[in-house]
C-alpha cells in the first residue's frame, strides 16, 4: 500500500513544520495564561488612574479572546475525547463569573468604590481557573488521541481574528 504510506509521511511532514512555527494548542493557551497573570500583577503594583485604566483594558481584552477561542475550540473537542461531563462544565461556568466581572469593569473609569476589588477578585478567579485547567484538563488533553498541534494552528487563527475585531471596537 504505498499511497497509505506516502499520504502518512506527508502528514507527519505537515504536522512537523506546523510545529516548528507555531505553539501546540497547550503551549499556545498556556502562554496566554502567563501573559494575563503578569498583567493582573502590575496591575497590583499600579498605583496611576491612568495606568489601571491601560492595564485593565489589557487584561479585558485578553481574557475574552482567550475564554472565546477556548470555548469555541478547545472545550468542545476535549469535551468530545474526553467524554468529559464535569471538567469542561465546570469551565464553562467559572467562564461566566469571570466574564461578570470583565463587564463590571470594562469600560469603567478606576478608582470608584469596589474597582480595585473587582479587578482583584477578577486575578484571583483567573488563577484558580488556570491552575485546573493546567493540572486537569491539559493533562488530559495531552494523554487524548486529540491532534494539539493542529488544534494550536487553528486556536492561533481564531485569535488573531478575533483580536482584530475587538480592537476596532
Ligand atoms: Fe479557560
Ligand atoms: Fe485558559
């Protein structure tokens, strides 16, 4: 069956220089999971109106593109592999409560009562979320037949379109 053989090597081509240049789905999540904890740590630090306003516009951003794509790609597909009732559920839910709070803040000018709470609460939300995400479902993921690489690839893509559009807004 030589047609088998070639058409395999030339997906395991594909999928090579797929991950040469592009993070796998976990790698990609997993950088987004930094970048957002560093921005809810300067925003502890920031002391200026205007720099909590910056940082806060930041982290909304981030955060609904991350939870939209993660949403849109990843929880259904894990959900799928995984045969998962609880663990993406639960996502879904802490999702919500973080979503709540971007609204409470978004769009909001720094410094009135209960801001800093908020955004916060937010950080602290954010963080027990990543740490079960990261230690539970990644894992898991990971030890799934689910494709990474090209699910990462097409997380990417989604991304990027949807970072555009949030910032023409
Ligand atoms: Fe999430
Ligand atoms: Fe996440």
């Amino acid at each position: 069956m030589p047609s088998t053989t070639t058409s395999t090597a030339a997906r395991k081509t594909t999928a090579r220089r797929a991950s040469s240049k592009t993070p796998d789905a976990i790698a990609l999540l997993r950088a987004d999971h930094k970048k957002v904890s560093e921005l809810f740590d300067q925003f502890e630090k920031a002391r200026s109106t205007s720099r909590k306003r910056d940082l806060v516009a930041q982290i909304c951003l981030e955060l609904t593109v991350h939870a939209q794509i993660e949403e849109e790609i990843l929880y259904p597909e894990v959900q799928a592999a995984l045969k998962d009732k609880e663990l993406v559920p639960e996502a879904r839910v802490e999702h919500q409560s973080i979503k709540d709070l971007i609204a409470a803040v978004r769009d909001v000018e720094p410094g009135g009562e209960d801001y800093d709470a908020k955004v916060t609460v937010m950080g602290e939300w954010v963080k027990h979320h990543v740490k079960e995400e990261q230690n539970e479902m990644f894992p898991k993921a990971k030890q799934s037949r689910l494709d990474l690489v090209e699910m990462g690839e097409r997380l990417r893509q989604r991304k990027e379109e949807l970072m555009a559009e949030q910032q023409r807004h």
